[in-house]
C-alpha cells in the first residue's frame, strides 16, 4: 500500500516540462491539487491522517532544521548511487562479453530473461537474511534492480554494433579488446544511456523500499517510523521530498543522457535545429 | 609472372609486384547452400600502379577487396603481399569503404576520425595531429578539424575518410566503390581527387567499382569481372594520356574506345 504511492509519486508527480508555458500549465496544476488537498484536510477529511498544506510545511521546516534527517537523505542518496554505479559497471562489462561472443550470448540468454522480471522486492527477504537490515542490504537490492535494464540494454547495443564500423577497425590493425573499448562501447552508448536511465529512476525507488520495508537506514525508514508514530506532517514532508530528490535524481541522469550523446542522431537534432 | 599451378609453399617471384592473386577462390555457405562468389582469381597490381576492378553489381567485388584486405580468408588460392601471403589486415594497407556515413565514428570529431588508427602505431600525439592536419589538407579539408562527421556533406564524410587512410600512411590503398554514394559533381572531384592524391602520396591503389566510365577513367590498369561466379575476364592496359583530365580525358577516341570495349567484356553472356 505504502510501498505503491511512493513509487508512484516520482513518476506521476511531475513529468519533465518543456518551455515556460509547460512550466505555467503545470504550476496551476499544483496548486489546484493542493487546493484539493487543502480543502479536504479541511472538511470531510479532517481529524483522519491528512493534515493540512500549512502543517505539512511546517514539517517540512521542521525536517530540514534536523540534522538526522540530512544524514537519512545522504544514506538514501549513497544507497542509491553506489548499487547503480555498480550495477552500471558489471552490466555494462558482462553486457559486452555476453554481447560480443555468440555462444555465450545464446547459452545465456533464457537466464536472462527468467532472472530480468524478477522484482527486487521480491528477493528481499533472502537478502535480509544474509545482510539484516543494513545499508549493504539496502545496496545490493539496488544493485540487483539496476543490473538487469543495463545488461540487456548493453548487449542489445553491443549486437547492434555497425559491422563497416568493425571492418574498418579491423583494417587498421585494431584487435578485439580494442575494438570493444574503441569502438564497440562507444557505439553502444546510446543503448547503454538508456538502460541508465531506467535503472537511475528505478535506484532511488528501490532504494527508499529497502529502507521502507527492509529496515535499512534513510528516508524510507524515517517515512516507516513517522507513519508508526502517527507524525502525518512529517510523514508527508517526507514524501514531498522523495518527490522531490527523485525528480532531481532523473532530471540529473537526463542530463547526463545529453551530454553523454551529443553526437548520437536522437540528441544532435535538437542541438542543430 | 610464371603461371601455372603453385604449391603453397610456393612464394612468388620478385619483381616490382607489391600484390599477386593466385587461384582465389570464395564460396559462402558450405553444403548445399554453398555458393561460389570468387572462382578462381588470377592478377596482379604493381608498385606504385593504379587498378581499377570493375564489375556489375553482385559480381563479388567487395568480396575480393576484403579477401585483399586480410578481412575474409578464401577459400582457396591466395594474395600476397610483397611476397607475404595476406592472412590478416597488412599494416601497409588501409581501406576506404562505399558507405562513407558508417565507417566514420560519429562520437569522434573529423580530426579524432583521422587520428584514430594512428593510436596503434605507437605514434606521438604530436606527430598523430601533424599527420592529420596533412590529410586533412590534402583532401581540402584543411578547415573542419573540430567538426564532427555528421555535420559534413556526404562528399566531405568520404573525404574524411580518404584522410583518415591517408594519414596511415598505407603503401596501398583500397577502395571498395568510394564514391559511388555521391553525387555526379562531387565524384568527378573525389575521383580527381584520388589521382592527386595517388602522385603526392606515390602509393598503390586498387578501387573496386561498376561505374565503368569511372574505372577507365582512373586507372593505369582495368580488371574486369564476370558476373558471380566473378572471373577475370581480361585485364585492360589504359593507354591514354595522364595527367586525365575530365573533360579532356573523356573526349580521347581511345578512351572511348577502351569505354566501349569493358562495356562488352561486362555485358557478354
Ligand atoms: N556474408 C555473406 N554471406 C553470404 N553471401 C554473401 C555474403 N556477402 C556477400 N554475399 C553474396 O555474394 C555475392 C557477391 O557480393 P559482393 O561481394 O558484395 O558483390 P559486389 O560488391 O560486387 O556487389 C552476392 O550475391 C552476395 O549476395
Ligand atoms: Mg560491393
């Protein structure tokens, strides 16, 4: 139940806008919402666990002036940056090895797709048991989450490789681990970039789960403890921030997209036009 | 050259043939689905010479200059290099292929594109940037050093590309029909082009193509092909004037004359 609205939150909350008039539309939006809220927190809703705009805020005030709360924020952020950093590293280098050599890829392959739509949240409680409810835990669900977009997305990329673009690497002198440094890789980027993507906006979510249910320490197990405790402005400001740190996590890798493919025919038209 | 049948061990004669084709023979597939592109091949480019391959499109062409190129083993018979039989890509040679768009890194800017093979020899950046700018300047792209390939023109991509080999510094060059995806004004330039380059650069070309105004035009010499199976069907001395010139060089009876002669060759049976 929890677990469904927070992931929801980053995705729906605000998409990425384009323009100032995007920008305008959706700014009406949110305050129509929480004008909505307002009113309901107000009337038929009041004196349940839906505090009001105002008392959220000064949750959120609250939250902000805690020094916990900015060492909860970090070990979430950690969390997620250091189990997609290494699920980047090993799917993008499994990736190519799986990619590059045939009989490995089609010996793999079945693995794969019987392993790729298994949920973290689902291996959870074997990864518990090993690890208890530590950052380590929290980490590796991140990292088994995140390895499996970038693995796919690696190998689909490496098998996409252009073959003039190898003959031609060939031709000069270039052997096989050169060529998939030099030429392999960088080809794939735009594959590689992707499955990032999709695994960066999953990271965080994976992350606050793992805290939220699993007990690992961040924000997602300061929202369980608020909740317990029946804090609902907090509660909420905490989600408000998941919001928040999440749509900066995906703006971020967005970015990063873009700067990684400026050359790439997706991107580059937007930069020539 | 002796013809004849060789042995394996056998290594050509040497003369002032920088390439020998002996008996190469090609077959894709294995089995029933087995098919023969390149039956039994036989010719030979001196140093120093430009030779036109000409023949009709599926003729095997491509197939021939990556067996030359050391990328696709044969089936049978054999080239050498120098004497050398090719078994892998020679270090003296350097290829320039028909799809100019795919054989340049778009991720890499023209100078990056031209410098990239360098990063094998063990050459000093320095000098890896000298050699480029020179490249660069001899196919009169002096100016777009920082550009990236796909900001180009599809005639300029290939003159990157004709730099890039260039750079290498290749005692032969191959061309797999390197202008044949560019339009008519700008490939009478890349072919004057090449020529130019050819005399400052003293290297050995082979240009694969089925443009037979084009081989002709080129060449010193013209092997033409058979449809697949592909077979030499004769190799032809271009006896007109150099420097060619494109106006000058196509009005010459005898250019026509020979024009008309690999028409035949291609066209009968
Ligand atoms: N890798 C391959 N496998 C099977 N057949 C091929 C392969 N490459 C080329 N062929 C076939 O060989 C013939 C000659 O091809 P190619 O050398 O590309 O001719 P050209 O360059 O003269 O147009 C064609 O019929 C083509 O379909
Ligand atoms: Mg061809």
């Amino acid at each position: 139940m929890a677990i469904t609205s927070i992931r929801r939150f980053p995705a729906t909350g605000k998409t990425r806008v384009a323009g100032s008039n995007a920008l305008v539309v959706g700014a009406i939006a949110v305050l129509i919402c929480l004008a909505v809220w307002e009113v309901g927190a107000r009337g038929p809703l009041a004196g349940g666990p839906f505090p009001t705009v105002g008392a959220i805020a000064g949750g959120l005030v609250g939250l902000v002036g805690e020094a916990t709360f900015w060492s909860s924020l970090g070990e979430t952020l950690m969390t997620a940056l250091v189990g997609l950093g290494l699920a980047v590293l090993s799917g993008v280098l499994l990736g190519v090895v799986l990619g590059s050599v045939d009989f490995v890829y089609r010996s793999t392959r079945l693995i794969i797709e019987v392993l790729k739509p298994i949920p973290p949240i689902v291996v959870m409680p074997l990864v518990l048991l090993l690890l208890g409810p530590t950052t380590e835990m929290g980490v590796f669900l991140v990292f088994y989450g995140c390895l499996w977009p970038v693995l796919i997305q690696t190998v689909a990329g490496v098998r996409d490789a252009d073959p003039v673009l190898l003959d031609t690497a060939r031709s000069f002198g270039f052997g096989r681990l050169q060529r998939a440094v030099r030429i392999v890789l960088p080809g794939a980027a735009a594959f590689i970039v992707t499955g990032v993507r999709i695994a960066g906006a999953a990271a965080f979510v994976i992350a606050v789960v793992s805290e939220l249910v699993g007990g690992a320490p961040g924000i997602g197990r300061d929202l369980f403890v608020a909740q317990n405790a029946g804090l609902y402005a907090q509660m909420y400001a905490l989600v408000f921030v998941m919001g928040v740190v999440g749509l900066a996590f995906n703006t971020g890798l967005g970015a990063f997209e873009k700067w990684m493919l400026h050359w790439h025919p997706s991107v580059r038209r937007e930069v020539v036009a | 050259m002796m013809t004849g049948v060789m042995t394996e061990a056998s290594i050509p004669e040497q003369t002032d043939q920088r390439l020998v084709i002996e008996e190469l023979r090609k077959t894709y597939g294995t089995g029933a689905a087995a098919k023969v592109v390149l039956d039994g091949l036989n010719f030979d480019v001196r140093s120093g010479e430009f030779v036109c391959i000409v023949g009709p499109s599926g003729a095997g062409k491509t197939t021939l200059l990556k067996c030359l190129a050391g990328l696709l083993p044969p089936t049978s018979g054999a080239s050498y290099l120098d004497g050398i039989q090719i078994d892998g890509p020679p270090e003296k040679l350097a290829l320039v292929f028909q799809e100019y768009t795919r054989s340049l890194m778009p991720w890499l800017t023209v100078e990056k594109n031209v410098t990239l093979p360098l990063s094998n020899k063990g050459i000093s950046k320095r000098e890896r940037r000298t050699r480029a700018q020179e490249a660069l300047e001899a196919v009169g792209l002096a100016d777009v050093p920082s550009k990236y390939p796909w900001q180009l023109s599809g005639g300029m991509q290939q003159r990157v590309a004709i730099a890039r080999a260039l750079a290498y510094q290749p005692e032969v060059l191959m061309m797999d029909e390197p202008f044949a995806s560019v339009d008519a004004q700008t490939r009478f330039e890349l072919e004057d082009l090449t020529l130019r380059v050819r005399e400052q650069f003293g290297i050995t070309i082979v240009l694969v193509t089925h443009d037979i105004d084009e081989a002709v035009y080129l060449a010193d010499r013209v092997v033409v092909l058979g449809s697949a199976p592909a077979q030499v069907r004769e190799i032809i001395d271009v006896d007109v004037t150099s420097p060619r010139d494109q106006v000058k060089t196509k009005a010459d009876p005898r250019f026509t004359e020979l024009r008309s002669r690999v028409f035949e060759l291609i066209r009968a049976r």
